[in-house]
C-alpha cells in the first residue's frame, strides 16, 4: 500500500519520472532474480558449514 501512496506522490510531483518507472520496475525485477538465487545458495551453503561444525558439540548433547 506504501509503495502504491509513493508511486501516486510521483505520479503528481514528476509524471515523466513516475511513467518511467512504471516501465522500468519490471526489467529491474528480472534483472534481481539472479541476485536472490545467489543470496539463497550462500545462506545454505552457510547453514550447512554450520551444521556440519556444531554436529560433534550436538552429538555430545549441547543445546544452541
């Protein structure tokens, strides 16, 4: 609801500007895909090197 209230206030203030990104806000949204899968990999590959440290602490019975 936010981002529709800003998009009206440019729509007002500067409607060039605001029918350019209406245009634009789909290539950048492609072009952001790879970016989020990246992100998703390198939070798992974290998470994994995690679990693989702490198994010995949790197969000694360590809580986290």
């Amino acid at each position: 609801m936010l981002k529709v209230l800003l998009w009206l206030l440019l729509l007002v203030l500067c409607w060039p500007l605001a029918l350019l990104v209406l245009l634009l806000w789909p290539v950048l949204w492609l072009l952001s895909i790879p970016l989020r899968l990246v992100g998703i990999v390198i939070e798992s590959v974290l998470g994994l090197v995690f679990a693989i440290l702490m198994l010995p602490a949790r197969l000694l019975g360590a809580r986290r």
